[in-house]
C-alpha cells in the first residue's frame, strides 16, 4: 500500500494489492501540488521497500525544489545520474542472462538491442535493418564497451543509404554527447534513481526517455531485471509516445506482470492527449486529480461521476494547493473504497455531493 494523504486526520492509501494494476496518473495545473505529491509518493515506494526510476525533464526534482520538512529524507534515499556529465551507466549491449541461467546469444541481442532502439525512435522497416546492421558492428567489435552509444556513429555514418542518414540524424544528439556508456546498470535498489535531462534539448530529452523506457521493458519482460516493486515516475510525460505499440502503452496493459509500474504527471488530459491516449492513460489504476487546466473540470467530473457531475465539478474548481480527488483502490481505515475521494496532506473538510455526505 502507498499512503496518499489525509481525510480527517485518518490516513488514506492507494490499496495497489488489491488493483488490477499499480499504475499512478496524477493530473492538475501548474503549482497545484503534483510535483510534491509525486515526491511524496517516491519515498512511500522506497520505505516499502520498492525501487523509484525518476526521467527529470525540468529540474523539478532539484534538491532546492524538494519541500524542507522531507528534503533531507528525500535527498538520502535519491542516487542521482548526471546524463549531461558523465551520461548514463547502462550495459546496453551486453547479453542478459535468461531464466535458466544462460546468456542469451549474441544474434538475440543483436535483435533485442535493435528493437529498443527502433522502439525509440519510431523507426521504419528500412531504417531499423540499417540500426540492426551497425548494432551487429558495434557488437562483433566491442565497440560500445570503449566508446559507448557514439560507437554507432562509425557504421551508420559509412553506409550511404538515405535510411542509415536518417537513424544517424535520430540518433545525432545522443551519440554526440554519448548519453550512454558501458558499465553497471544505473539503478540502485531501494533507492530514487533519478535521471536528470534538463539540460538538453527537447528532442534529446524524448529521445533518451524512450530508450531508457525500452531498455527497462526489455530486462523486465525477460526477466533480466529483478525488483520486487519498481516503479517509472515521469514527469511532463505528454511528449513520450502513447501509440499502440509504445513502451508506455505497453507497460500500462502488462507492467504488473513484471513488477513495473508507472507514475505519470501532467497537466491536462485534453489540451495534450488524443481521445485513444486518454483511453489509454484511464488503464491506470489510480488517478489523482488537482485542481484542473483550463475548462477541464466538466470532462474530469464526468469520468468521476457522470449522474453528479455538476456537485464533481465546482469541487474540481474549488480545490486548493495540496487538494486533490483520488479515484481508485482506496483504503481508510482499513476499510475499501472504490469511489472518489477529496484527499489532502493540510486540514481536511467533510465534502457533501448532491446529499451524499463524504468525510474528506
């Protein structure tokens, strides 16, 4: 269980054991409280003894930016990876080792390493067999345990095919800072493994998230990772792929499975998913709602409660900092709820809906 927050001064909690899934959306404008619930909820996983995987976009997990009465608790329990510095330690192109102890051939992580990087960068069926052939050099050579991702650059750059040009473009920012080098994988157990990004460009930021993304899946859906609960926490995700065959796509329908979840933070449903991504993000077991953008407090309230949404609605609009609607497995008490719920950290309030009373 993850402990949310507070109804009258009885803890609530995102009773995960008992849901289909445990993944986490959490929704609302700027300077709502997202962030800092985000932050709070990293450390509820790592003091159940689970592992955080953090993708920092925007210096919003900075030390400085960490609220003071958890700041020194968050800062211990955070091993932090410096990609602009010194890039991420990740043995992408070494074997894994399979459930019955074996290495898996080196034509199958030819293949596997090709499809995370394929995955990442949307490539089509020319453009990956070009990738597949570098990655095989690269390989053969023990290229990448001397120069990291940059060794890709020699053979792509070589063939002179239009598809090999364009990987070679995809791939430009990457290799150029050579954001991935051999060595131990970054993730330290029990800890909040945060990835900072900031200081590259957009495009290189989506790019390094992807692949980061695909190479999770690809050690947790062969069992090459083992972590008894790990979770992916990104925020300000909307520019990561959400396509059928995307990793996140992926990891919503089947993550539990493999003991990996997602925490997802964002601003607003409509002003930046497609109807099929809002579908898609809705598989998440638990979303948390803070006050919302825009005119988005009418759609929210309907997906909470479609007969009340009227009653759901001025509560959406009305929400203070550090408020928010919980809507999921919840537990109060020792007691299971599945319905919505107004959850803070600060004083609580008794909510009425249309008659119904709701201790919040």
């Amino acid at each position: 269980m993850i402990k949310l927050g507070e109804i009258r001064n009885s803890s609530v909690y995102f009773n995960s054991e008992d849901s289909f899934n445990e993944h986490i959306l959490i929704l609302g404008k700027s300077g709502t409280g997202k962030t800092v619930l985000a932050e709070r909820l990293f450390l509820e996983v790592i003091k159940a003894g689970g592992t955080i995987i953090a993708i920092d976009l925007h210096h919003a997990l900075n030390a400085d930016q960490i609220p003071e009465e958890f700041r020194k608790e968050f800062i211990e329990a955070t091993h932090e990876i410096k990609a602009y510095d010194s890039g991420i330690p990740c043995p992408l192109f070494t074997p894994i080792q399979l459930d019955d102890q074996k290495n898996e051939s080196s034509i199958d992580t030819v293949s596997a390493v090709t499809n995370v990087l394929a995955q990442a960068l949307q490539l089509r069926f020319r453009q990956k067999s070009v990738l597949k052939n570098a990655v095989e050099y690269v390989l053969t050579n023990h290229l990448y345990e001397e120069r990291g991702i940059s060794a890709l650059r020699e053979p792509l750059l070589s063939n002179s095919t239009d598809s090999a040009a364009d990987v070679a473009n995809k791939l430009e920012e990457v290799m150029e800072h050579n954001i991935f080098v051999n060595g131990s994988l970054f993730i330290q157990k029990n800890k909040i493994n945060i990835i900072r990004l900031s200081q590259f460009d957009l495009k290189t930021q989506v790019t390094v998230a992807e692949i980061i993304l695909a190479y999770i899946w690809r050690l947790a859906s062969s069992h090459g990772i083992r972590f008894e609960k790990l979770y992916v926490g990104i925020d300000e995700f909307q520019n990561l792929s959400l396509s059928n065959q995307s990793t996140i796509a992926r990891l919503l329908s089947e993550g539990r499975k493999f003991n990996t979840s997602l925490m997802l933070i964002t601003q607003s449903l409509s002003m930046c998913f497609e109807s099929f991504e809002q579908k898609r993000l809705m598989q998440s077991a638990l979303q948390v709602y803070f006050r919302p953008s825009g005119n988005e407090s009418r759609s929210i309230a309907r997906l909470l409660d479609p007969y009340n949404a009227g009653a759901w609605e001025k509560l959406l609009r009305g929400l203070q900092i550090g408020e928010f609607i919980g809507n999921g497995p919840l537990l109060v008490n020792k007691t299971r709820l599945e319905q919505p719920l107004k959850i803070s950290s600060r004083t609580s309030t008794t909510v009425k809906v249309q008659g119904t009373v709701r201790n919040n």
